[in-house]
C-alpha cells in the first residue's frame, strides 16, 4: 500500500452488545464494511500480528489508547486496531485492555489483510496467517500516509516495531500539521 491508494472494499463480521438479547450472551452479528469505518472520517488505522501478543497488549494497542486525545487534535476522528482474529477474541482483547477509544475491528478470514498485501505466514510460531505489523492514515477511505514495518516477509525472525508505533504515526501527524500551516 501507498498513499493515494483507495483501501478494499471488504465486509468485516462483528459482534455487537445487543441489550434486547436475554441471557449470558447478549450479542448479535453486525457486518460492516470498509466505508461504514472509513468514509467520511480521518483515521488511523494499525494492524498487529495477534490479540494478546506481548508488543501489540504491551505497547501498540496501549499507546494509542493512552494517545487518544492528541490523535484527536492531530485531526483524527477515530483509531482502529485491526487484527487477523475472529471477533469474539477481538472483543475480548478489547475488554482485557480495558479499551475505551480505540475501536477492534476483526479480519477474522484476513481478506481485508489479503487484499491490501500484508497478510504473512506466521507458521514459526504457530501462529498461521497473520497480518504484517503496520499502521496508516486514512482520510474518507484513501491511504494518506503509511507506516509499515521492515522486513516484510513469511515467517520473519523477529517482530520489528517502530515504523507502526503511536509515537512516529504522531510525529507524522504533528510535522504535517506544521508543514500544512506554513
């Protein structure tokens, strides 16, 4: 992917608290697509190798979290965390990280991942097909900025992190606000 790049026109298949479903589970499946999350708004959109991995609980997910507010007068409307996982344990990392801005959304079939070329094999550590760890601006569902992590291949060594962290997608946002203002 690059900027100016139109991003797939993907349906993703959530679960959503319904409060008119009685019992232990009150969830119904609500499917959205690209444009329910992407049109009309500025975002940021990062994708990491698996919920509860230890860089994407410890750092990734947390810093945006804890950076809410300045993405917000970076002139961000949303965040998205987006992961080759179904939605139930999307909603579950959710909870456990006790995400309040931040919004999951679940490529739990990586077509979505597939189709903008980040979808890697993570067989080395059991793993699958995951998503290659990186994060992107998107304003009304085209690439304006992207940040991707080196190295991309099938089962990488290592898990690089840096290109995609919430730091460097902020430092972006702050130098291009200042460049847009001279």
């Amino acid at each position: 992917m690059k900027s100016g790049v139109k991003l797939p026109e993907v349906t993703f298949h959530t679960r959503v608290r319904d409060e008119s479903i009685d019992g232990p589970n009150p969830f119904r499946w609500d499917d959205k697509t690209t444009a329910d999350y992407f049109a009309g708004k500025r975002v940021v959109l990062f994708s990491l190798p698996g919920a509860f991995t230890p860089t994407c609980s410890t750092y990734q997910l947390p810093g945006f979290e804890e950076n809410f507010e300045k993405f917000q007068e970076a002139g961000i409307d949303e965040i998205y965390c987006l992961s080759v996982n179904d939605a139930f344990v999307m909603n579950q990392w959710a909870k456990a990280q006790e995400i309040k801005n931040v919004k999951v959304i679940p490529d739990g079939s990586a077509e979505f991942t597939r189709r903008v070329g980040m979808l890697v094999a993570k067989d080395n550590l059991g793993f699958g097909m995951r998503s290659w760890r990186y994060a992107a601006i998107i304003n009304d569902g085209v690439v304006e900025a992207w940040f991707e992590e080196p190295g991309l291949c099938d089962n990488h060594g290592e898990d690089p992190y840096g290109e995609s962290s919430p730091e460097n997608v902020l430092k972006y946002l702050e130098t291009a606000g200042k460049t847009a203002a001279a």
